[in-house]
C-alpha cells in the first residue's frame, strides 16, 4: 500500500540517527532496523540501530549536562517545558498520524493521546517552580533543620510500544522539571513518536545532551550495561512485570532509585444497580481504548448475574457495530494489533475461554489479509478457569464472569497478582467507598471508564508496581531529599 504524500512528508521529517549529546548519528556499528506500519505489515522507515556502545556515549552526554542542567533556573525550566506544550499542541495532527502508522491506533485515539502526553508538559511546567522544602527548629531547640530536595541526577527511560508519546512525556517532563537528564530507549516497535517529540524538544529550547534518544534491537545488552554504570541514578519503566522484576534485580546492584509501571489485570465490576446505559459506555471505554493495548484495559468484567444478561446484550450489540481497519484512515474504532505475535496471543485466550465453557456473544476471530487485525469480541459466562482471568489480554477482547454477592465480586477481583487499577460502576455511594477501601489496586475509577489525568498520580500496587507518575507526586520521583542541620548561635 503506498503512502499518502502527506505521510511520506511525515516520515520523511523524522530523524533516522540516534539523539546524542545534541546530534542525530549513525549507529557505531552501522547498523539499522525498521519501522513498520502494524496495518499493513510494510516498512515506513529504518533508523539506526544503537550498539551498547552508543547507550554508553548517550549516558555519557548525559552525565556532561547534568551539572549544568541542575543549575537552570526552575523558571527556566518551567518555560521550555511549557514552550514543548505548546509546540506539542500545534503539531498535534502530525503526532497523531506518526502514532497511527507506528502503532496502529485509530486516528481518533491517538490525536487524544496527543492531548494527553501534552498534559504532562504543561503539569510539570508548573510543577518546575513549586518544590518546596522545610526549615523549623529542632525539638530541643538547639539548631535549625533544612529540608531541600535536590535533582536525583541522571535518569534511565525504558518505554513500552502502546502509548509512544505519553509514556515519553510522562517520564521525561518531571524528570526536566525536577532537573535531571535523560537517556531513553523507546520500544523497538515504536521509536520513531520518541525521536521526533525529541526534535521538539530541541526546538522548545532543552539543551544538548539533557535528552538522549537510543532506539535499539538489542534491549537487555544496552539496558544492562547503563544499568551496571555508578554514574546512572534512576531507572523509569513501564512494561510487563516479569521484565521489571529483572529490571529491578540489575538496579539493585547500584541501588538505583527507580518507578515501576508495571502489568495490570482490571477488573470492571458493575453491581445490580447500576446504571447499565453508563455501564456499557465506561466498558467500551476502558476496553477498547487503544484496541485494548493497555495496561489500564478492563481485562474481567464482572457483572452481577440479574443484569448480566442485558449487559452483555448491549455490549454486543455495540462492539458488533464498530468499523475495523487501519488506523490512520478516520472513522475507524479498531485498529492493528501491533505485531503477528499479538494478534496469536489474543486468539489464544480467546480459544481458552471458549474450551473452559464461555460463549462467543460477537467476533472471536483473526481477519485474513495484510496487517495484524483481530475481530472487537464479546465473551459471556467466562469461567474462574479461564486464561482471560489470570493473564492480561493486551486486545479488543471482552470477556464477562457473573457473581452475585457483593463479597463475591471483591473475591474475584482482588484474587490476582496485580494491582493497577480498578472500575466500579453503581448508583450507591456508600457501595462506591466500600470498594474505594477494599479493591487492591492503586487507582480506582468509580462510574467511569477513564481515570488517568496528568494532574493524578497514576501507578500500582501488588506486582503492578513502584512509584508514582504524574499528580503532586510525580515530580518528588526525580528529587532526592537533603537535611542539613545548623546549630543555633
């Protein structure tokens, strides 16, 4: 399928180097990997492919800027954080179309993540100017105590392949305000959002070497050898937990302060009373959102078993409605699955729910042709065996368990390792807090089906991770805190 002009234009604006220390190079070793369209299985381009050896210069670029970066004034900060925004705003079509051909996101989609990620710019633009620290007279009343938070120092960013630009901005524009440098390793699947928000940046005013991009084939050799460096100070990731615990363990070496994003497995509870109208849109929502390439997706809807035959009915109806294609052309509600290996998996679990006794209400199967398409399904009567339950599904697939106590909801779904992030939908406010202390999960969306904000601090708890990104919160995960004692006189 050949490009349109206008993404060719596009693609042809991205830089194909690697971001070092200010400039756009050719990998050490020459070599290069491409970018391909998920929808169409075709290569869009091929940039450099970094070698340790680079992730170590871009650590070293890093380390050179750091001093100097620190030293910034926070307005100074501040403003070209909030230059980014607003650059980030006025190119918000562009950046949306990058997304759509790299990932395969609906056009729709991805001009809100757009919206999204900027968000976080324009947060911590005004986060820059606002750490505060502490002076006040020790109990004994012999000296005075100063609490001041300083920048941890360089930082480490590993970035997953379904959010390309947020989880750039989510990462990188505290760490900015918070005055730290940067290396960071977009997803193999998705560097090119990265490199050209990197452009941004050195547009909006950020000085060389403050941000170093190193897309590379070869992840664990480069993470592991700037990982194994004293001079690093912070590791970011988000991804799947089994890589953050490994991640974790080679951090530890250095004692290395580090956030952790980790897998999530939601439940959607929507009790008796619920008002279903509201219901379905939040699941259609918190499902398919991204083609259900999220972290935060409802991965078991748990419906009480007086309206979950309703429920479902609706549902259906409405996924059975949505148009399928590539992302990029408007109008579309579900896009490519990003690779062959997603695409297999999703099936998979589909295939598990159906041999462990559930029923298929819509879709359920793989599309034929070019790109990685698989069909928005509905499944009814899940059972506590099936895969769907214990594994995060990663797409447009829905699959419904009933219960009938309220307990018995709780049970279900706080019996899993993870803990990211929970919805609940009913009309009893009193009900809503119940869940509000007894779902195990570090966010919780109650009748609604999005939760996450820039101004919120979003992360998890369980196996779903450390820290904190985004809110009040976000800024202190790149702040160290200094207490100096003075006598007093």
């Amino acid at each position: 399928m050949a490009l349109k002009p206008n993404e060719q234009a596009l693609l042809d604006s991205v830089q194909t180097g690697l971001g070092i220390g200010g400039k756009w190079e050719a990998s050490t070793s020459g070599a290069t990997m491409d970018v391909q369209d998920p929808a169409t299985g075709e290569t869009i381009k091929t940039i450099a492919d970094a070698t340790v050896e680079d992730a170590v210069r871009a650590l070293d670029a890093a380390v050179a800027a750091q001093d100097s970066w620190a030293a910034t004034p926070t307005r100074e900060r501040s403003n070209i954080l909030r230059r980014a925004f607003d650059l980030l705003m006025e190119r918000k079509e562009d950046f949306a179309l990058l997304m759509s051909m790299e990932m395969g996101k609906p056009i729709a989609e991805a001009r809100g993540e757009v919206n999204y990620g900027g968000e976080f710019l324009r947060w911590f633009s005004e986060e820059a100017v606002r750490v505060r620290g502490d002076y006040r007279d020790n109990p004994e009343g012999t000296g005075h105590m100063v609490v001041s938070h300083m920048p941890v120092g360089p930082t480490y960013f590993i970035t997953p392949w379904n959010f390309p630009l947020a989880m750039a901005t989510r990462k990188i524009a505290p760490a900015l305000a918070a005055g730290c440098t940067v290396v960071i390793k977009p997803a193999a699947l998705t560097p090119l959002t990265t490199i050209f928000f990197a452009q941004l940046l050195e547009e909006a005013g950020v000085p060389a070497g403050v941000v170093n991009v190193v897309p590379t084939s070869k992840s664990g050799a480069q993470s592991s050898a700037i990982l194994s460096d004293p001079r690093l100070r912070k590791l970011s990731f988000t991804g799947s937990t089994p890589v953050g615990v490994k991640l974790l363990e080679a951090a530890a070496q250095n004692v290395l302060r580090t956030s952790m994003e980790l897998g999530g497995n939601a439940p959607f509870i929507v009790f008796e009373d619920a008002d279903l109208d509201r219901a379905v849109e939040g699941v259609l929502l918190a499902k398919f959102r991204n083609i259900g390439q999220a972290c935060t997706a409802a991965n078991r809807i748990i419906v009480h078993e007086s309206v979950a035959d309703e429920f479902a009915r609706r549902v259906g109806e409405k996924v059975a409605a949505m148009t399928i294609g590539r992302g990029a052309e408007e109008g579309n509600d579900i896009g490519a699955l990003v690779d062959a290996k997603a695409v297999s998996n999703t099936a998979r679990l589909v295939a598990d729910a159906v041999e462990t006794g559930a029923t298929i209400v819509t879709g359920g199967e793989t599309i034929d042709g070019p790109g990685n398409f698989f069909q928005p399904t509905v499944i009814d009567n899940m059972s506590p065996q099936a895969a769907i339950m214990r594994e995060e599904i990663f797409g447009p697939v829905l699959g419904i368990v009933r219960f009938s106590t309220e307990e018995e909801a709780v049970e279900i779904a706080n019996n899993t390792e993870y803990g990211l992030i929970s919805y609940v939908f009913t009309e009893n406010i009193h009900r809503g807090h119940r869940m509000i202390e007894k779902l195990e999960t570090g966010m919780m969306g109650l009748n609604t089906g999005l939760a996450s904000n820039a101004a919120a601090p979003f992360g998890g708890v369980k196996q779903s991770g450390i820290g904190r990104e985004g809110g009040f919160e976000g800024i202190h995960e790149f702040l160290s805190t200094k207490y100096t004692l003075i006598p007093r006189t």
